[in-house]
C-alpha cells in the first residue's frame, strides 16, 4: 500500500504470451532436474568418500593391532620367548594378508567383468533407440498413474540393479518407479532388483531373462514413422 494505493503484481502480466509462461515454466523445470541431478551427483560422492574412508580406518586398526602383537612378541623375544610361535604367528599374519589381498582382487574383476557385460547389453542400442525408451517409460507412467517420471539427460547404470538406469518420480517424495533395462546376464548378482518393476524395450529382450524377474517386467514396443517417433505399448501390461 502506497499513498492509498494497492500495487498488484501478476505473473502472468509480465509475459508477452501464454508461449513466454510456458518457456519460463519449463525453463524452471529443467532447473530442478539439473540441481537434482548435481545433488544426486554429489549424495554418491559423498557415499564413496565415506566408504573409502571406512575402508582405510580399517586397515588402520588392523595394521595397529599387528604391529601391538608384534611388539608384545618382541618384547616376549627379549625375555626368551618361543621363537617357533613367533615364526607361526608371523605366518598367519602373512596369510591372513594374502587373503585379503586375493579376496580384494576377484572383487575388483568381478566388478570388472559386470561392467563390460553391462556396457555391450547397453550397446546394442543407439542414441535415438534409448532415448526412445525412456520416452515410452514417461508415457506408461502417465496412462497408467497420472505420474510424472523424471527422464534421466545422462542415464547412468546401477550396479546394485544389474546396471539398469533407475527412473524417479517427479515431485516431493522422489519415490523409485522402476528400473530401465536391466542386464539379464547380472541379475543374479542383483537380488534386490526382484522387488522393483523392470522394463526393456520389446519381446525379443524379455525372452533373455528366462525365468528371472517373472512378473515383474513390463515389454515396450516403440515404433518409428517418417515424420517422427511415437510409443506404442504393444503389452501395457505385467509379463508373468
């Protein structure tokens, strides 16, 4: 209120045209999506560098208590301890550390192995094919729900879902809608993947699963026309 006067500010007054609302309301849609994407960028950072850092407090304590027990037989060595326990002793260590270090490197090519598995189950498709896929992911989401999914701009695959790509609704809540093209040859390493709703693009894909994940994937066909691309859900429906 100035000098008796109301000053009313409207949105929508500011725009030459409902198009210029509409660019601002998608402009600040596709803000979100970024900043959440560099939040959930940064989230798994963070997780790594926990990690990384539990793993070196516990080499840490490790190596403290090793070098406690060397001491305490040093000290015993002074007072003319039994120099055959010590070497036993010694040798468990030695193994104990091979151990660890064997057990660390099939981990490492297991994980090795998955991601090349992943990476040429991912390559069978082109750009326009994938891109095609979340698409049809988004419409189904919306005919069956009314929800709006959030299509990934840099897809990244999953480990702990068999690298597929984890698609989230949009909104508050940010709940998990389903997995994108999982690699049927990782399932098996992915037990938690059996609670979530999976999709892959067509019959011949769902045919690689075997009896694995039964009921819980959903087969999309997209089909292409001269002008454009349009989705059609060949299935729209659960495939026991």
């Amino acid at each position: 209120m100035v000098d008796d006067r109301r000053w009313v500010y409207l949105r929508d007054l500011w725009w030459t045209s409902r198009q210029s609302a509409r660019a601002q309301t998608e402009h600040e849609e596709m803000r979100q999506r970024q900043e959440k994407a560099k939040e959930a960028r940064e989230a798994r950072k963070k997780q790594q560098e926990a990690e990384a850092e539990r793993r070196r407090k516990e080499l840490e304590e490790a190596d403290r208590i090793r070098r406690a027990e060397e001491a305490a037989l040093r000290r015993k060595e002074q007072e003319g301890p039994d120099r055959v326990l010590l070497e036993q002793m010694r040798e468990r260590w030695a193994e104990r550390d091979a151990l660890r270090a064997r057990e660390q490197a099939e981990q490492e090519e297991k994980e090795r192995q998955a991601l090349e598995t992943a990476r040429a189950w991912w390559g069978r498709l082109s750009r326009q094919q994938a891109e095609e896929l979340f698409a049809a992911v988004a419409e189904l989401a919306w005919r069956e729900e009314k929800l709006r999914v959030e299509i990934p701009e840099s897809p990244n695959m999953a480990a702990h879902f068999a690298y597929g790509v984890p698609v989230y609704s949009r909104g508050r809540h940010h709940a998990l809608y389903g997995i994108v093209r999982p690699c049927p040859a990782l399932v098996s390493l992915s037990p938690q993947l059996s609670y979530h709703r999976a999709f892959v693009r067509n019959a011949q894909e769902i045919q690689e699963f075997g009896e694995t994940l039964a009921g819980r994937i959903t087969h999309l066909e997209v089909v292409l026309y001269p002008l454009g691309w349009s989705i059609g859900l060949r299935t729209g429906r659960w495939i026991g």
